[in-house]
C-alpha cells in the first residue's frame, strides 16, 4: 500500500498572463502547489491526495477531473453545493505580480465544517500538510476543527508540515493573524516560514531570529526561506545556509515558495538530508520561476 500525503486548502482558478487583455485559465492555490510538486517529485510507492471542498458547477469539476488527470487524489474533497471554487487574476505592474481575489463564496471556507469528513481525511497520513491560508480562509471555530484533526493525526503518527504563507488582508487583525499562526506552529514537526514576510510583523532582525522563534515552540525543523537570499534549515542541533544558484531567469514568481516546499519535503520523505533537501528545494523553485503560473509540467522539476 502507497505511503500516504494530504495536503489541505483551497484550489482556485487561476487566470495568468494578461498581456492585450488575453488570460490563460489555470488551477492553482499554495497547498495545490506543494502537493503538485510532491507529486511530481515522489515515486508511485506514495500518494498524494488534496482535502478541499467545490462546489458543482462546471468548474469545479474541471478541477477535480484535473487532479484525478495529474493523480492527486480526489477521494476526499468534499461537495458543498450553491458554493464554488474562489478565483484570482495575476497581472504585472512596475516590474511585480499583483493579485485580484473572488473567494467570498469560495466552497474551501467550509472545509472544516464537517468533522467526520475532516478526521477520515488525515486517518492513515504519514505527512499532513497546510498553510496560513487555509486557516484564514476559516471561521474561528472552524480552524479550531481543523487543528484538533491536525493534532489527532500527529497523535496517530503523521508528520505536520505547515507554511505559515501570511497574508494580512485574510485576517481580521494582524494580532489574531499572528496569534493563530503561533498556535498552530507549535502542534508541528516541520515550519516553513518566510524571513522577509515574518520579519515586519514578528520583529524577527534575521533568518536566525525567526528559526529560533519557531524552534522555542517545539517545532524540531524550521526551514526558513528568504527570497533570493539564503535559505535557513534550522534543528536544535544543527542548522544549514544555502542560498539559491545563481543565474536563474524569472519569468514569474508565482508558486517558487510553493514548490520550494514541495522538494524539499519530498527529499525529506526520502531520507535525504538537510543541505541536500535544501539543494533541491533551490533547483525546483529556479525551474518554476522560469515558467509562467505557479504549476509546471512535471518533467522539468524530476
């Protein structure tokens, strides 16, 4: 039997380009990228499913007939009905991405509305993984839902990953942002934050800062990405530095954290060490950012 990993959140349409007013139309959204690059990176002897909630309308099959296409699994996406998949259009302005988001009635807001359905997603998950977003886009007892399956998981032997991936505009208040935030770190094994996202609201003076913020609420790795600046893999014992390759060509941004993610779980799960996790996690975000929208054909990051 496959070795099992959920990755939970919210898959959006995802509309790119923008040049003469002509669009392309993807899926995308931060969990989906990591388990896209999971998927990618990792043999058929593990699967990757997606926890979400759609709704019935035509795009929401289309997603899921995308997932099942790319084999992320399906099986436990829930169906909300007269609910629908958010969607966001990315232009580019003044040399930087800039974002237009359509969730309010987005179908992932309800995710953790059914317990049961929560709890029989993450059963028999050797790595469960979420971000910052999907705890955002809940409503406050709905994230306390979600975290009590998250704990429920690693008290059954599961690995936590967890991308804090801030996004203020999501939040009622950067206080409650950073509140829950902090809570749910400290129920993980593994924290991938953003030095430069961080740093602003936690008062972190460097990647150091917020390594050892995160390692002092029991978090054992904290892999603390910083943009084109070196990368900070941080245990109680031990602690690696590496920065990207040099040379690499941005075409778009999007997705690199994402699919930095992604690898450097990947290596982990295969027993690959820090530095050589970190090595890879490099490469894949360098391959991604050459391309436009935030998921890649597979082949170019194996």
């Amino acid at each position: 039997m496959a070795r099992r990993i959920v990755s939970i959140g919210e898959c959006m349409i995802e509309m790119s380009g923008g040049e003469d007013r002509a669009y392309r139309l993807g899926y995308a959204g931060d969990t989906l990228n990591t388990a896209w690059y999971l998927r990618a990176l990792l043999g058929q002897d593990w699967s990757v499913d997606y926890v979400t909630a759609l709704g019935i309308d035509r795009y929401s099959g289309d997603i899921r007939r995308f997932l099942d296409d790319n084999q992320i699994g399906t099986s436990h996406i829930q169906t909300i009905p007269n609910r629908r998949p958010g969607l966001y259009m990315i232009h580019q302005e003044a040399g930087d991405r800039h974002f237009t988001y359509w969730r309010d009635t987005s179908a992932a807001k309800l995710i953790a509305d059914d317990k049961p359905a929560l709890a029989k997603a993450v059963e028999g998950a050797e790595l469960v993984y979420f971000s910052g977003i999907t705890l955002a886009i809940l409503a406050p007892r709905a994230r306390g839902r979600l975290l009590g399956a998250i704990v429920k998981a690693r008290d059954n032997g599961a690995k936590i990953a967890f991308d804090t991936n801030l996004r203020p505009a999501l939040w009622s208040s950067p206080g409650v942002m950073m509140g829950v935030l902090t809570a749910a770190a400290s129920l993980c094994d593994i924290v991938l934050p953003t030095h430069s996202d961080e740093a602003p609201l936690f008062g972190d003076k460097s990647v150091d800062d917020t390594a050892d913020r995160y390692l002092e609420l029991g978090v054992e790795e904290v892999v603390v990405k910083d943009g084109k600046d070196e990368a900070l893999i941080a245990t109680a014992t031990e602690r690696v530095r590496l920065a990207p390759p040099p040379g690499a060509h941005v075409v778009d941004p999007t997705g690199a954290g994402d699919s930095f993610n992604g690898a450097y779980l990947a290596a982990r799960l295969q027993g690959k060490s820090l530095h050589d996790a970190a090595t890879a996690a490099h490469r894949t975000a360098g391959i991604v950012i050459g391309h436009k929208g935030a998921l890649v054909d597979p082949a170019l990051v194996r």
